[in-house]
C-alpha cells in the first residue's frame, strides 16, 4: 500500500517538495498522515488474519483508507487554494 506522501504527490506532482513540508507542518494533514498509516497497518494485519471477521474488516479498512486518501487531496487543495489568494 501507498504511503499518503506519494499519493498527494501523484495527484500534485509539481509540488513535491510543497506537499513534504506541509505534511511535516500542518497539524490537519498530519493528522490525516497518522490515521492513515495506522488505517493501513491495521488493513495489512487483517489481510494476513485467518479468523471469519477478516473479509468483513479488509472492507472496512479498505473503504476507510480511500476516504482518508480523498481527504488529505481535499485538504491540501483547500491549502494551495488559500496561499494562493
């Protein structure tokens, strides 16, 4: 799985060196940065997972870690779009 620097990046490949810095300094982005990379550790412990639950709980994560993946785009817009007015 992605780590959320390299999907903002995809997304915004001009500014790479501007989503780095803002992931380190914003406390918003950085927010979406941890639940994110906790969303997919948990998502890698139930696809290894043997127990009935796992197929319910990969959905779950899954859907979650898109979610979290389309917020951190929507924040980092909203932040380019105000540094720029």
């Amino acid at each position: 799985m992605t780590d959320l620097l390299t999907i903002l990046q995809r997304h915004f490949p001009e500014e790479s060196d501007r989503i780095r810095q803002r992931l380190n300094e914003d406390p918003t982005l950085n927010e979406i940065e941890e639940n994110y990379r906790d969303c997919v550790t948990a998502l890698q412990h139930w696809r290894r997972s043997k127990t009935p639950e796992a197929q319910a709980r990969i959905a779950e994560y899954s859907t979650f870690s898109r979610e979290l993946e389309q917020e951190a785009l929507n924040a980092y817009k909203a932040q380019v779009s105000q540094s720029r007015t």
